[in-house]
C-alpha cells in the first residue's frame, strides 16, 4: 500500500441502540447466506433486517442480563460485524451467542476482533470458560473458532427449525479464557 492511500479504520467496540438497524442488516445478510443449505426456505424468509432490529434495539435498550453485550466490527463508519455475549447457566461460564462478518469483510481480521473482543468481555464479567454453538456440518465456523483454540467437548443438541419438526444438529465448543 503506498503512503497516499488511506489505512483501512478498522476497530471492534461497544454497540449501541443507534447501531442496531446496521446491526440487523449485517445478521439478516450473514445468517441468510449461512443457512440457506441448512434450513428451510420459511426460516430462511424469517432472518429479515427489520425484526432483528428490533429485537437489538430491544435488547440493548434492556440487555437481558448485566453481562450481556453487543459490540460491532467496524470499518470506518460502517459496521460490518458483531458479536453478542452473555452467560450460561454454568456458573463461570460465558457464551458467544452471535458472531458474525459480512461476507466481503471476511479474511480481514473483523472475525478475530471481534473474538478476542468477546473474550476479553467475558474475562472482565470474571467467566473463566467461554462456549459457543455451531451448526455440525459448517466446518468453515469450526475451522475458525478451533483455530483461535476452541475445542468440541463432544456436547451436541438439535434445535427445532421449522413447524413440521425439523431440526439443525449443532455442536459446542468450549475454552479456558483463565491467563493461567
């Protein structure tokens, strides 16, 4: 890159109710493009940018805990990742709920950003594990969160997807996120 072209903004902070239509769009996007192998077409048609606006602007008005929070991936203004967290029922246990990147944005480090992001939230609500869900058969994910040192601890569930029973198998993984 030469000394005349700008140098990409890219940061990763605390979302706020303001963001939430962008919020929305990004996981409509994402999760349109995620699943449209795994679930069916009315699940599918659900993942609409104006619901899960509303229900961010919802839960950042009101998180649903005190250890609940949202924080985006930005490239200059534009927010075009997030990563949602909160705790289980485990006690010293934190979850990635969400985390997602806009598919142009992907292979830029917005992912890793905001995974260390969540890390360090969690780490500062005192989790000392940190678990996330993922669908059996996206290994892109998996690939992903194993790299950055998760681990399957052989924990699966099936989560209803449609009306008529379907469901979509998903896989845990867990890490120690102690600095011991």
């Amino acid at each position: 890159m030469s000394a005349s072209q700008p140098v990409p903004d890219a940061a990763v902070r605390t979302a706020r109710v303001a963001d939430a239509a962008a919020v929305g769009a990004v996981q409509s996007t994402v999760w349109r493009a995620a699943y449209v192998d795994l679930l069916p077409a009315e699940a599918i048609d659900g993942f609409d940018a104006a619901m899960f606006t509303e229900v961010w602007t919802r839960s950042l008005q009101e998180p649903p805990t005190p250890q609940h929070r949202l924080l985006v991936a930005t490239r200059g203004e534009d927010v075009v990742g997030l990563v949602a967290v909160g705790p289980t029922e485990e006690t010293g246990r934190g979850e990635v709920l969400v985390l997602c990147v806009l598919p142009d944005e992907r292979r830029t480090g917005h992912g890793s950003r905001l995974l260390n992001a969540a890390v360090d939230t969690l780490r500062a609500n005192d989790f000392r594990e940190v678990e996330t869900w993922v669908p059996a058969t996206d290994e892109s994910a998996r690939r992903f969160l194993e790299g950055a040192g998760l681990h399957a601890d052989g924990a699966w569930r099936d989560r209803s997807v449609s009306d008529d029973g379907r469901t979509l198998r998903e896989v845990r993984l867990l890490a120690s996120i102690t600095d011991e």
